[in-house]
C-alpha cells in the first residue's frame, strides 16, 4: 500500500513557526513518525512538501501516475483558496485526507473554508503532530475497507 503525504507552504517551518500554534515538532519528525507508523501498519509513506503551488500540483498530477492507494494533505495556507490544487487532487482516484495541526475552524474566520473538504473523505484538525498520525490510520483503514469489498 502506497500513501503520500503531502505539505504546503510554509509547513517546511514546523518547530519554528508558531509554537504556541503548531508546537516544536518539525516537519522532518512529522515525516518520520509517517513512515514509522506506516511500516507498522503495511504502508510505505512518501513525503512531499513545497512552498510554490505549480510543485504541488505537479506531485498531485505524479500521485495519480503512480496511482497511489491515499493521500495525506495539508496544504497550509493554501487549503482556503487553492482551486488548482483542489482541481488536481480531484483528479485522484484514491481517497484524500485534509490535515491540519490546528483546529482551523477555532482559528481566523479566513481559515474556516476550506476549499478540499468537498473532494477530501474526511479532515483531521486540531491535534496537533498526532493529526497525520490519525489521518495514517484513517487512510489505511480505508484502503482496507476499499479492497475488501
């Protein structure tokens, strides 16, 4: 089983932005606890982040080649605007999971939209580096269930 894991912009800066927001944990440690949990569970986690969008939508437009089982996003800032990123993630044929570290809905009205949610099979926020880890599960859980019937 094969999940990506996919991060926007300015996420590169986990640990350093925003403690009292996203904590110290960084990316790096993100991406690994992934791929740790991932091999407990029997999936091979890929990481991807970028700051600029045409990156992302690039890798989205390689997910579908690759033809991946799930994708992990947190597309940071991006989620409440990006309808390029939304429009190549609905090209995917596997199920998306939104992430976010923070609960965006108790956040600045500006990140309560989310412009993903509608393609996203469901969205994690608010538990901070434990978000992915929950969506990890959620996504091999639904690869699962897909195969089984």
């Amino acid at each position: 089983m094969n999940i990506l894991s996919l991060n926007g912009i300015n996420l590169n800066m986990f640990g350093k932005r925003d403690p009292a927001q996203y904590g110290t944990v960084t990316l790096a440690e993100i991406d690994a606890n992934l791929k740790t949990l991932g091999n407990e569970l029997g999936a091979e986690v890929d990481c991807f982040q970028t700051n600029f969008e045409g990156a992302m939508v690039e890798r989205i437009h390689q997910a579908f080649h690759d033809k991946v089982d799930a994708v992990l996003i947190n597309a940071g800032a991006w989620t409440h605007y990006s309808y390029g990123i939304r429009d190549a993630l609905a090209i995917l044929k596997c199920p998306i999971f939104e992430v976010h570290m923070s609960n965006i809905h108790a956040r600045e009205e500006f990140r309560h939209h989310s412009v993903i949610a509608g393609i996203a099979k469901g969205q994690i926020a608010g538990f901070g580096a434990d978000s992915y880890l929950l969506a990890l599960r959620a996504a091999v859980s639904a690869v699962h269930a897909a195969k089984a019937s």
